[in-house]
C-alpha cells in the first residue's frame, strides 16, 4: 500500500512515535493544516506515558508527574484545555520535608495524550498502531526536493508505505540508525548517534491493600534491586484505584540477567527487598502488580552537537537530544521534550510557507509567460 504523492505533497509529515514528542509535534503540524500520519508499534498510544486502567482510574505504567517549573508543558497542558485538572501536591521525599510541590492530572496524563489524539484526528490527520518503521529512505520528487519513503511492518506482516515530504523520528537514537542505513547522513554523525546511550528500564507498580509510608519519594539503598519508590497514593491521594499505589523504579542494561527474567521472578525480587524496608507489608496485602521493560527508558550519554536535523526535512525529536538544549539537569525530561518538538514544528512550518511562496511566484512567472505568448 502507498500513500501520499499527491498535490499536497508539501504537506505530508510522517511522525515515528506517539509518545509525548510524536503526538505534540502531530497536534501542532496537523493544526498549521499538515497531513501527519503517526506510526507507532506499539497497541497504544504515549510511549513511556503508556498508562492502564487500575480501578476506576487510568493510571501511567510508570510514575510520572509535573512541576511548576514545567512550563513548556504546563502551557501544553492549558492548549489542550486540560490544565484545570491539574491539581498540585505538597510531597515529602526522603530526607527532605515537602520541599516540591508535584502536579498530577485527574484522570492521569491520560488526558493529555487522548486530547493530542483528539486535536490530530479532529484535523483530519491519524494515528497508525501496531504499525513498526523498519527503514526509512530518500524519495526522488519531480522538483528534486527532498521526500522520505517510510516502509513499516504490521502485526500480520503486511508491509505498509508511507510518503512525505517531511520526517520527524521520535524513537531512539541507536533506533533511528538502524532504519536509516540508505539515507546520506555522514557516518561520523551517525557514530555520534550511536553513542546516545540508554539505560533500560525495570519498574514495578503494585497495588497495595495498605500504605506503606507517607513518603512521596525515596532513594532505595544500593542493595536493592531497584533504585526508587515512588508512593504514588501517598503523593496523589487514593483516588479510585481501589488501593494504594506503589512504583519501583530501577535501571539495568539489556544485557544484564535481570532483564531477560520472566515477570514472576522480577516481581519476587523487588518485593522480597522491599520487604526488607517494610517488613509488615505481606504478599496478601498485594492487590494486583504489573512489571514494565522499557528499553530506551533513559537516556545516559548526549550529544555535543544539534543531531535534531540530520537530513533536510527530517527531524529527530526524542529526550536522547534533549540535554545539550538546557541548563538545568532535566530529572524531568517531558518539559525539554515539548520545547524541541515546538522548534521542529516551528521550522517545519516556517520551510512549508517558504516552498509554497516559491511555487507561487513560479505559478505568476509562468502565468506572465503564457500571457506574453498571447500577446
Ligand atoms: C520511569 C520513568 C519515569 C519518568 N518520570 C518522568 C516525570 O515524572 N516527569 C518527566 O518530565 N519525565 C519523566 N520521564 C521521562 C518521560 O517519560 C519522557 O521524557 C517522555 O515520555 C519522552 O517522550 P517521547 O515521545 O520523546 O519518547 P517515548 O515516550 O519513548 O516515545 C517514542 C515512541 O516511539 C515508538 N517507536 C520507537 N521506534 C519505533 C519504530 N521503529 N516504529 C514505530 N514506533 C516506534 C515507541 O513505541 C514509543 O511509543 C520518566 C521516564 C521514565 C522511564
């Protein structure tokens, strides 16, 4: 199957990804009027804000929450008309009395992402799941101005393709390298990419008949298996999950024994140590728990040069990039994500306007042409 090549080629976009970078710079390309197609492999949308029913509340598979100080977000937020249900929380982390005030959504960031679902399809644009980008490469266009080609697999195997005028790839890094072998990109950058290293992620979210602490966030010791708990219900409230919520969060590389354990046995391990801590917890007071993988959870090393840009009209906008462009150290990486998608869109937007006034002054010269021919 083939779509795009049509007369308003200069305004297909094909986005990899329906995380938070694929679906803003979708929402926004989609309003300026843009006919984005987003592919993403997995069933769902939002990446690693992917989020499950528990209860009577959609609920993030990993914890994640807002700060005052995320105001790419924040303004985000507001776009989408969901800023109002945001509500903003004392939390107590370990070893610090509530310093932070931490936001969370009612109804979870799930909002977020189903009303940036919302806006493209309103738009006219759309959201391909179970859909996996195996290679992407130059199309030749009549003008000899640059298009991509991008070949994706479905569950059943069926090859699906998908032109554009522009690309914007929000995988990983090492990702992006491996489906992008025919594009002219100088192996040095393509080196660079290759060294934006990732720590994969092991988390476990486990609901709990009884609270554990009042504490919001903590440091587990070195010993343990995972590096954090984060006591989501103590932070948010209880909501409707029907009990109190709890993330072990850890990081280990995809070559270590734990990640290819099966989720039984990673379950029995970070609750054996948490035990360790909260020695009256028991395993009947376990309501329900779900282990997550995520292989490029977080990005470790970055690039010292803009990698955003590799190609003419391709675009890569992931948190692997995200560091060079601030100060601070983003713990919180959402905020830089949806500042970079702005830029890319910006730029996107801004090149649109430029062909389609270069188009329109050859349409005029051509127009005087024919006329003089009749004169
Ligand atoms: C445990 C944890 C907690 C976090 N908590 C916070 C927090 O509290 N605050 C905060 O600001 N940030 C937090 N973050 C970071 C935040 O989740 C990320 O910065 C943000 O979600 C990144 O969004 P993204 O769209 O760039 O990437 P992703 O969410 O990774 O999206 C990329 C998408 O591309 C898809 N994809 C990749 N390759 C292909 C392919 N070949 N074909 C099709 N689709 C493909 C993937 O399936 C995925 O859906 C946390 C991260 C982790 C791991």
């Amino acid at each position: 199957m083939t779509e795009g090549l049509n007369k308003d080629f200069d305004k297909t976009v094909c986005i990899v990804g329906s995380g938070l970078s694929g679906l803003t710079c979708g929402m926004r390309l989609a309003k300026a009027g843009f006919h984005v197609s987003i592919v993403e492999e997995l069933a769902s949308p939002g990446g690693l804000l992917a989020y499950t029913r528990i209860g009577r509340e959609y609920l993030e598979l990993l914890p994640h929450h807002l700060r005052k100080s995320d105001k790419a977000l924040l303004s985000l937020a507001r776009e989408m008309g969901v800023e109002d249900k945001i509500h903003w929380y004392d939390s107590t982390w370990a070893g610090r009395a509530s310093h932070r005030k931490v936001g969370y959504f009612d109804g979870g960031f799930s909002c977020l992402v189903s009303s940036l679902i919302q806006d493209i399809t309103d738009c006219g644009s759309h959201v391909l799941f179970s859909t996996t980008v195996a290679e992407i490469s130059e199309l030749g266009t009549d003008d000899g101005s640059k298009g991509y080609r991008t070949s994706c697999i479905l569950t059943n195997s069926t090859r699906y393709v998908i032109d554009s005028r522009y690309l914007i790839f929000t995988g990983s890094c090492r990702t992006f390298v491996n489906v992008s072998h025919g594009l002219p990109i100088p192996i040095d950058l393509r080196d660079i990419m290759m060294n934006v290293t990732y720590k994969a992620g092991l988390s476990v979210m486990l609901v709990s008949k009884k609270p554990i602490s009042e504490m919001f966030f903590q440091h587990a010791p070195d010993f343990m298996p995972f590096d954090n708990i984060i006591n989501h219900t103590a932070g948010f409230g209880e909501r409707g999950y029907g009990g109190n919520v709890i993330y072990l969060t850890g990081r280990c590389s995809t070559t270590d024994n734990l990640w290819i354990e099966s989720d039984a046995s990673i379950m029995t391990r970070y609750f054996t140590a948490l035990r360790k801590l909260y020695p009256s917890l028991r395993k009947s007071d376990i309501k329900s728990w779900r282990v997550t993988k995520t292989r490029y959870a977080i990005s470790e090393r970055y690039p010292d040069i803009d990698l955003t840009n590799p190609c003419e009209n391709l675009y890569i906008c992931t948190s692997g990039l995200t560091r060079f462009q601030t100060k601070d150290l983003p713990v919180n990486h959402m905020d830089p994500v949806v500042q970079l998608a702005g830029s890319i869109c910006s730029q996107i937007i801004a090149k649109a306007k430029e062909t389609e006034e270069k188009h329109a002054t050859e349409d005029n010269q051509t127009e005087i042409t024919d006329l003089a021919g009749l004169v």
